[in-house]
C-alpha cells in the first residue's frame, strides 16, 4: 500500500492566501472627492454672480478666461482686476465680493448636493472606505457648505488650500489627502470635474474619475481614466468592481 502524499507545505501563511480576482477585488480602501461642482454645484453660481457683476458695469465676462481658474486659486485672471481694466476704474475688491456671495445666496437658496454624492458617501461608509475631500478653495468655504448640509462629518480627512503651498493642478492636495487617510495612490479614486483637478489626480497617481457640470462639459477632460454624466450614472460598486479590474497605472 503506497504511503499517503505529503500535503505540499504552503509558504507565506497567512499572507496572500487569497484567489488573485478576490486581492483584485479589496484593492480600492478610499475615495476622495473633489468640492467645488463635485459635492455641490457652487462652479455655475459662482460665474453668474460675477457674469451679473459684469453685466451691470456694463461688460461681458469671458468664459473662456473665467473656465482657467476652475478647480485651482493659484489661476491668473483676477475677475475684479479684469473688470477695473476694462471699465478704466480702481474697484473695491471687498465690495464687489461680498455682492458676489450676496447673488450666490440668492441662487443657491434651494442648492442641493449633486446626484449620487449622499449615495457615495453611504457606500463607502458601508463597505469600510475611507473618505477625503481635497479641495482648492477655502477652508471657510468648504467647511460652511458641508455644514450646510451636515455631511461635514462623513469625511475622514479634509484637505484645503491653507494646508498645502500649492492648489491643483499641483498634486500636493492629492498627496496631503492620502497621508492623512494612510493609503497608497493605487489604493484610492479622485472624484473630479475639471482639468486641473484631473492633473493634480493622475499627478498623485489615483484613479480619476471625471463628472463635468455645465462649465466644464466641453473642457480637455480626456486625462481621466473614466467619464461619468453624474455619479447617479454609475454606482459605487459598480464603480469599484471597474477600478479594481484595471491594473494600476
């Protein structure tokens, strides 16, 4: 009678054990959101308070110069500089903001969060992702908007201008947001809407994911890895199962 076989000795016990489609699968542990027409649609407000601020001093504002500053504050048209250049006049800068926020106010009375972005946020909190938001505007900004809508808490890191020397297209917002959540860049998705939150992205080496409001629809926005019309379009497992079956790049 022949001897039973030794059971081949398994080396790494306890390490990598798993079949590679289900180390595939638990790849992705965050998510982290752009702000400014991500979480809430404040882009297309924002360009008509100042579009109605031109209007009134009797001038048209450029889309094509006012679309270079999306998603960054280090751009360099200056709105109130562009207007007094026009118009041959010193504004008050102070002024012409605080009537800025006064016609934000009025047009965003009934602002909600952008479709999917609760849904998200339940999933991720859900399956165990870590969640961040990296945003080139301001701390007050940001915080008074999440606030708002009491979703302030849901995030694990929230990473702004006044922490880092450089806003996106810079990658260091990316950077800052994945130290703080203790994750690698293949570890995590950028959820984004214009190009230079696109660049900062890819730059940290997250997969990007693109969901362009009105102003930035027809922008270069081919650098993400994949578009959505919204994030209602596609939902997060869905969205996870497409991340986790592409290799890192």
């Amino acid at each position: 009678m022949n001897p039973k076989p030794a059971r081949p000795r398994m080396r790494g016990r306890g390490k990598n054990l798993e079949p590679p489609s289900r180390q595939r699968r638990n790849r992705i542990k965050a998510l982290v959101f752009d702000f400014d027409g991500l979480i809430v649609d404040t882009e297309v407000p924002i360009f008509r308070a100042w579009q109605r601020i031109y209007r009134e001093h009797g001038q048209e504002l450029p889309l094509d110069r006012w679309l270079t500053i999306i998603g960054t504050s280090s751009g360099s048209f200056d709105p109130v500089q562009e207007l007094g250049d026009r118009i041959g006049e010193h504004l008050d800068e102070a002024a012409l903001d605080t009537l800025e926020r006064l016609y934000y106010a009025e047009s965003t009375a009934l602002q909600q969060l952008l479709p999917g972005v609760a849904e998200y946020l339940a999933g991720a909190h859900r399956l165990g992702l870590k969640t961040a938001v990296a945003s080139s505007s301001s701390r007050k900004w940001v915080m008074e908007h999440l606030e708002r809508f009491r979703i302030g808490g849901q995030f694990d890191a929230i990473v702004v201008r006044e922490d880092v020397k450089r806003t996106k297209p810079d990658p260091e917002l990316y950077r800052t947001a994945l130290q703080r959540l203790g994750v690698q860049p293949d570890e995590a998705i950028a959820l984004e809407d214009s190009t230079n939150g696109i660049h900062a992205a890819k730059a940290a080496g997250l997969y990007c994911v693109v969901v362009p409001n009105l102003l930035t629809a027809d922008l270069d926005l081919t650098e993400a890895d994949l578009r959505l019309l919204s994030l209602e379009a596609m939902s997060l497992p869905a969205l996870l199962e497409t991340v986790n079956g592409t290799k890192p790049s």
